[in-house]
C-alpha cells in the first residue's frame, strides 16, 4: 500500500501526451479526456461522439492565466480569490494572447475547436494532480487540452467503472484515482466568461463562488434553477464550429 504516486504519473501522463496520445485522468470537478495533438484531439471527439458547438478547454493555473489571458487586475482578484483563497476549482473563459508560446504552438484546426472569438477556456485548481499537469503544460510550453471522459451528453463521470467501455478503451493511459472530490455536485466545473462577466456552466461549489463573488466583489451570479430544471448546468452555448 503507498500514496498516489502524483508526481510520476504525471510524467507518465506527459509522455503520452506529448507522444500523440489520449489520457484519462481524475480531476476533483471529475474525470477528463486529456490531449496535446491535433491527432488526439480529433480522435477525443470522434469517441465522445461530440457535436461541433462543443469546444476544449485547457489545463491551466494562476500564472498561466496571468501570462496567457487578457483580464484586468480586479478580474485576476476575483479568479484567485475563487481558486487561491478558497481553493475552489473553476473553468476561466477569457481571451487569450495569441502570440503567448503556448497559445501559439496550438495548431489552427485544434485552436477553432477551443475558441470562441479568441477566448479559450482555462480550468484552474482541479485538483493536485492536474495542478502538476498545468505545471508540465507550462515547463513544456505545450497545451494540454480536453473534455469530461464520457459519450457527449450522458454527464460526467466521477469513476472509471462509470465511463463508458468504449471510451476507455480508446485512451492510452487511464490513471484511476477513485472517486472525484465533488461527485456530490453531479456536474462538472463552474464556467464563468471573465471578459462579459456571464455564467456560461453552473457546476461544482457554484453557490460558494456566488457568494465569495457577491461578498467581496458586489456581482452577483444567476441564481441556478436545480439539477431537475439544468441537469448539466450550461446557460450558454457556442454556435457549431
């Protein structure tokens, strides 16, 4: 018996990345479809059976964020209040430096598949495993771009044994770390579009960000109508690609 082995299967899940390969993962928000090459990217989509309006989003961190997204110190307050000072995972949508290293290294057919008007999402504090990730991602100068391990439209998965066999069976490494933090929330993370202060997914600990949003920065979040009326959370979606 040992503890995770965080840092090593992070390399491990590198290498198959940076090799063209698909990873899945455990993230606290749940489990994730983790790629770095166009390849893979099609590929991701191809077993997800994932409509063209759905977009990857990036592995990301404070100062990823900092060097890569275009926001104003008072948007940068609010994001690190949410996933520093009280350590809540969110997705940060917000436009993105296109001459950024990273940024750039994106190929043009992956970037259309995770933009929208030159905003890219970034997911932030998913967990001590996909923080190494995004640490890689920066050390490497290479996105690391995915979606929820699952077939599109059937929820997140907060287990290996709940994603569907064929999914699985498409990726290169699977590192089953159990059950995923906020599997109570029976959604993915809170997305939030830091450049028109719109709610695009309600999802993990969003009553919590609601209110440290409200308290300290005097915005105040939609109110969300439940998981029988949203069972996924989306308030907005973009135009097929």
């Amino acid at each position: 018996m040992s503890r995770p082995d965080i840092i090593g299967d992070a390399q491990r899940i590198k290498d198959v990345l940076l090799r063209g390969g698909v990873a899945i993962l455990q993230g606290d928000v749940g489990y994730g479809l983790l790629t770095a090459t166009p390849k893979a990217a099609r590929k991701s989509f191809d077993v997800k059976g994932r409509a063209a309006h759905k977009r990857h989003g990036m592995l990301g961190c404070a100062d990823f964020r900092r060097e890569a997204q275009l926001l104003d110190q008072v948007k940068h307050d609010m994001i690190d209040a949410i996933t520093i000072d009280y350590d809540l995972p969110l997705g940060v949508i917000a436009p993105v430096r296109l001459d950024h290293p990273i940024v750039e290294s994106i190929e043009p057919e992956t970037f259309r598949a995770s933009s929208v008007e030159g905003t890219m999402a970034m997911l932030h504090n998913n967990g001590a495993l996909s923080d190494e990730l995004a640490r890689l991602s920066l050390e490497e100068g290479v996105a690391f771009l995915g979606s929820s391990a699952n077939l599109s439209g059937t929820g997140v998965k907060f287990r290996v044994e709940d994603i569907q066999p064929e999914v699985i069976e498409q990726a290169d490494l699977v590192a089953d770390y159990g059950l995923a933090k906020y599997h109570l929330y029976e959604r993915s993370s809170t997305m939030i579009n830091f450049d028109t202060m719109q709610v695009v997914r309600i999802g993990c600990g969003y009553e919590l960000i609601s209110d440290i949003l409200l308290r300290y920065f005097g915005f105040e979040c939609p109110p969300d109508p439940g998981r029988k009326a949203n069972p996924f959370g989306h308030l907005w979606e973009p135009a097929a690609i």
